[in-house]
C-alpha cells in the first residue's frame, strides 16, 4: 500500500525542490540587477564630473574673452583721459583684469589636463563597464531560462503527482497530505534506520519496529511520520525518501 504512496512522495519532493528554486532564481536576479543598477550609476558620476569640468572650461574662456574685449577697451581709454588720477585709475584698472585673466587661464590649463586625464579614465572605465555589463546579460539569461526550467519541470511533475495521487489509498493519502502540511518541507514517510526513524533520527518503540518490518503503516511515536522498513520496498522506489533533518 505504501508503495504507491512513496511514488507520489518522490514525485512530490522534487516539486518542492521546483519550488525552491523557483522562489531562489528571482533573488538572484534582483542582485544581478542590483549590480547593474550600481554599475551604470558609477559610469553615469563619471560623465557627469566630465561634463563639469568641460562646462567649467567654456565658462573659463568665455570669462577670458570678456575680459579682453574690457582690457582693449580700458586701453583705448588711455589715449583720451587728460587728468592724471584718471589716467593712474586707470592703469591700476588694466593691471587688475591683466591679473585676472593670467588667473583665469592658468585655471583653464588646469582643467584641459584634468579633462585629458579624465577623458582617459572614462575610455578604460567604460570598457570594464561594459564587459561587466555584458557578463551580467549573460547571467541573467541564464537565470531565466533556469527558471523556465524549474517552472515548466514542476508543471510536468504536478500533472504526474496528481495521477500518481489517484493510485494511492484515500485515508493513507489524506493522513499524508497531512503530515505534510505540517512538516512545511520534506518527506512524510521515511525509512527506519536500525531502530532510528530518519525523520527525526530518535529511537521508535520495539512494538512499532516489528509492526512496520511486518509491512503494516506506522507513524513514529516522536515526529508523527508514516515508517517504512526499507527491505521490504525495492531501493528505486525507496529512493529519495530521507526525510531533511
Ligand atoms: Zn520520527
């Protein structure tokens, strides 16, 4: 009677395995997405500082020209002042942009090398992004097609379990169902090992021993699993069936 029972358990087990994956492939993928997420916002700071420098650049040598355009001006001026404070104002003038220009362009020398260095940065950042962005890819097609897999498996093997679950006595498999619902994961019927249920790995009592070597269905007095002795079912059937501790 047990026989048909224990096909149905190893069907079901590896539903559960199904299962168990199913719920663990997801969680891998959000960490592959995480990942890509923190890649793509490192490559994104990066263009971003970039763009900054070379905004600063332009501003640099837009302010340059400016103050130029200003110096040309103050210059013409010198020609035309009669009053000699005027005119000493403004030299003092011209001498201040003059200074303020050298200042500005040495700003700028600073940031074309700063943008040469950078624009290097980026080129070797960007490729080692990129490749890590296409491993990624590739991880995670492989996790969906993983999925894929452990769903279109379980489908197979529920349509299978629901056949086998026919075959089986109707109070045995609703005792079944039973345990099983309450153990939450694992087998419901386990072997004996010596006088040791390998469900909960205790001592059963000596009646009960003889009683499930006779063939007859017990549970063990400790974990309420259904016992089986393991000589008395061939191993492929048997197989499997270890209850996790
Ligand atoms: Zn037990």
């Amino acid at each position: 009677m047990l026989k048909q029972l224990l096909q149905l358990q190893k069907l079901d087990l590896r539903i559960e395995e199904c299962k168990r994956r199913e719920t663990e492939i997801p969680k891998q993928k959000r960490k592959y997405e995480e990942q890509r997420k923190r890649l793509a916002d490192e490559l994104e700071a990066q263009q971003a500082h970039y763009r900054q420098v070379e905004l600063e650049q332009r501003e640099c040598e837009s302010d340059i020209e400016q103050k130029q355009t200003q110096l040309s001006k103050y210059q013409a001026q010198l020609n035309t002042v009669k009053k000699n404070e005027e005119y000493q104002a403004l030299l003092h003038e011209i001498d201040n942009i003059k200074k303020q220009i050298a200042h500005k362009e040495e700003r700028v020398l600073e940031l074309m090398m700063e943008l040469e260095s950078s624009k290097e940065r980026l080129r070797e950042d960007r490729d080692r992004i990129d490749s890590e962005l296409r491993k990624l890819d590739e991880q995670c097609t492989e996790v969906d097609a993983e999925l894929e897999e452990a769903r279109t498996e379980r489908q197979r093997l529920e349509q299978e379990a629901a056949k086998a679950a026919e075959a089986v006595d109707g109070d045995l498999l609703h005792r079944y169902r039973r345990i099983r619902a309450n153990k939450k994961s694992g087998a419901a019927v386990v072997p004996l090992r010596e006088e040791v249920c390998s469900g909960c790995h205790m001592y059963v009592l000596p009646q009960l021993i003889n009683e499930v070597m006779a063939g007859e269905i017990r549970a063990c007095n400790h974990c309420g699993r259904l016992l089986y002795y393991r000589d008395n079912y061939d191993n492929e059937t048997a197989g499997a069936t270890d209850a996790a501790p």
